[in-house]
C-alpha cells in the first residue's frame, strides 16, 4: 500500500519543553491510526501540527506525496473531531451537520440529501430537529462526526472524542465508530490516553512518551511483545523483575537469574551477555497457578508464593502473591470455582519461556 500521511521527523517546541520531538510516521490511506501515551506526551500538538492549527519548527507532512505543511487548516482535505463537542448551541443537530457545506456554497438540495445521509450514518433520526442542549453527551458527539464526516475529509482527526462520557457510552461509541469508519472507509488518526479505546479501535497505533514515538506496532504486537519497559507498563498490566543472564540458549530463550524466582528460562535476544542485567517482564494473566506441589517435581519456570491479598474484579479476580521478598501480581478466572485462592493459602506459580519476555529500559 502506498503511503498516504507522512509526518516526517516533525518537531515542535514551546520555549525549552519539545513537546514533539523529531516523530516520523506513516499513515496508511483507510487506517485507523492511533496516538497512544499519557498526559503531555505531545498527541494534542501532533494532531493540532496534521490539523494546520500549529506549524512545525522542523519537519514535513505529507499526504499523498503533496506537501501540505504550511498549508492553512482550511485548505487541508482533514477534519477534526475534539473532545468538547464545539458545537453551535443556537443550531439544530441538521443545521450543524450541514454547516460545512453552507460554507462551500454547496446548493440547497445537495446540502438536504447530504445531511440526510449523515444524520442516517450516525442514527440521528429523531433528534435532527433538536439543539445541542437537549442531546446527551454520545449523540452530540455523534452530531459532531457528522459535521465533520459530511465535508467527505481524507482524514478524520479524532482528540479523545469519547473522554467526556461515561464507559458504557464509551464502550458503545467504540463499537459504532468501528462500524461507522468500516462504512465509509476514511482514514482515522485517533489520539487517547486511553489504552482500551487504542486497543479496541485501531490496526495501529503509535505509544508516544515525552515527545517522542517509543513503538509503533499493531494491538496485539504491543500487547504481546512491548519494545520496552515504557510501552509494557503503559498498555495492560505488568510484573516487571530485575534479573542477570546466567546462559544464552537455543530457540531465543535465555536463563535467567532472578532473585526469588530462581533461574527461570524466559524470551530474549541472543544479543544478551552473560551476566548483564536485565529486566523481564510477565502479564499477570500469564501466570498459571495450582495448588501446592512436591519440591522435587519443580521445573525451572515454577517458584511457590504466598497469596497476600485477593481483589474482586467481577469475572476474575486479582492475586497479590509473595514469593520470598517479590511481590507477583497474578489474576484467576472466577469462573474457575474449584481453585479459587484464598489469603494465606500457599501455592505454586508457573509459566511460559515465551510469556516471560526481557525488555529494554
Ligand atoms: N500552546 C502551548 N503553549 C505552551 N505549552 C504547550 C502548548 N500546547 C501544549 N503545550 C505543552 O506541550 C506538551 C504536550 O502537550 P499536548 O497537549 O500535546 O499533550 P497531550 O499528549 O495531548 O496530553 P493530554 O492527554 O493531557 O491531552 C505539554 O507539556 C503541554 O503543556
Ligand atoms: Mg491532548
């Protein structure tokens, strides 16, 4: 596929802070691209830079191969979706949706049938006539897809559309902008803080930190195998465990000696030294649990723990384990009544070379 966005090495500063920092990304033409990373990572003013509200202080963005950098928001095929709705109060949702078109001078009955097919596209039927005041928070939100959607953009930017409402709203919303993006197949670069919205949403996603781009990659390649200790703590959860390479061995796996756990066999790369720290990281999800069972038979990628604490999380439920002087977070499926752990009950941990991953700082 040809590369439709190309932001390449874009930059930009507010005095001495580099809110985005020599990012380079490429955007596929009908993706659903998101901007990933906590609070003042940067995604605001990148969108804000693909938008045309703010120009870079170095770098290029391309669309189609057209440079449209220093082109006015205006004359850019985008539009964009912000979080506060930003509709006009005093306009019925018909009137909003078809403002964008007034503006072009588009004719009387192409704006009517426009409009029509929007407020269709975002199930608005019956509140077409209504004010923005008189609309919940998920259908002004929806209104204000449409607004921007009816200008037929090659690019919909979305700022943490959904932040303002609640998760069964969001949750829904989710599942209709999936939907709604199936159907007219524009391209979407979508900015949150969010982790489950990235996840659920997008085909890629890029985690920002600071300015900077630390993993692109798909949803499940994030999840699965995080390029590093930021990206596997922001998204899901994490046992993270400071350990030093005892052997390199065949098929990518790697012994390891973590203090606690003993010298579990777990995924690295052959590049590792002996001896050098690392850091491996395990999903709570990922750890098997099973009652108490004979030293003897222990393999290598087994220690006993201690259940330390039990947290409801309606379908399972959350562990905290002590194992010696580590603390391992673990989870159970509740649906799994026969071994439901209690607090105080010993027990024993084991899991996968392939779930135990070392990760870089
Ligand atoms: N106009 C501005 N003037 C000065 N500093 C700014 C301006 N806009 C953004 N910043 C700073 O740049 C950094 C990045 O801001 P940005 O709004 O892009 O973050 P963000 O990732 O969108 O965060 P959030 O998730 O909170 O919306 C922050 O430290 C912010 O304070
Ligand atoms: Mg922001």
């Amino acid at each position: 596929m040809q590369d439709f966005l190309v932001i390449d090495h874009v930059s930009k500063s507010f005095g001495a802070l580099r809110a985005v920092d020599a990012v380079s990304l490429s955007i596929m033409q009908g993706e659903v691209f998101s901007l990933l990373g906590p609070s003042g990572c940067g995604k605001t003013t990148l969108l804000r830079m693909l938008a045309g509200f703010e120009r870079p202080d170095s770098g290029r963005i391309l669309l189609k191969g057209a440079d449209i950098t220093d082109l006015p928001p205006e004359k850019r095929p985008v539009n964009t979706v912000f979080q506060n709705y930003a509709l006009f109060p005093h306009l019925s949702v018909s009137e909003n949706i078809a403002f964008g078109l007034q503006m072009k001078r588009r004719s009387k009955p192409e704006i009517r049938s426009a409009v029509e097919r929007m407020i269709a596209l975002v199930r608005m039927e019956e509140h077409a006539t209504k004010n923005p005041a008189q609309l919940s928070g998920g259908q002004k939100q929806r209104v204000a897809i449409a607004r921007a959607l009816i200008n037929e953009p090659q690019v919909l930017l979305l700022d943490e559309p959904l932040a303002a409402l609640d998760l069964k709203l969001r949750q829904h919303m989710l599942t209709e902008l999936t939907a709604l993006q199936r159907e007219v197949g524009t391209t979407f670069v979508y900015v949150t803080h969010d982790q489950g919205e990235a996840l659920s949403l997008s085909h890629r996603i890029a985690v920002m930190n600071q300015g900077r781009v630390e993993q692109l990659a798909s949803p499940a390649t994030l999840y699965e195998s995080p390029a590093n200790a930021f990206v596997a703590g922001f998204i899901g959860d994490a046992n993270f465990f400071r350990g030093v390479v005892q052997e390199i061995l065949p098929g990518g796996h790697v012994r390891v000696e973590i203090e606690g756990l003993g010298h579990p066999h777990v995924t690295g790369s052959p590049t590792l030294k002996i001896g050098e720290a690392v850091r491996v990281m395990i999903r709570p999800e990922n750890l098997h649990l099973s009652a108490q069972c004979p030293a003897a038979t222990e393999p290598a990628n087994s220690f006993p723990a201690l259940v330390d604490e039990v947290i409801y999380f309606g379908p399972h439920q959350r562990l905290r384990l002590r194992a010696s002087a580590l603390i391992v977070h673990a989870q159970q499926n509740r649906q799994d009544q026969s071994l439901l752990f209690k607090v105080g009950t010993s027990l024993r941990v084991s899991f996968d070379p392939k779930v135990a991953r070392i990760v870089s700082e």
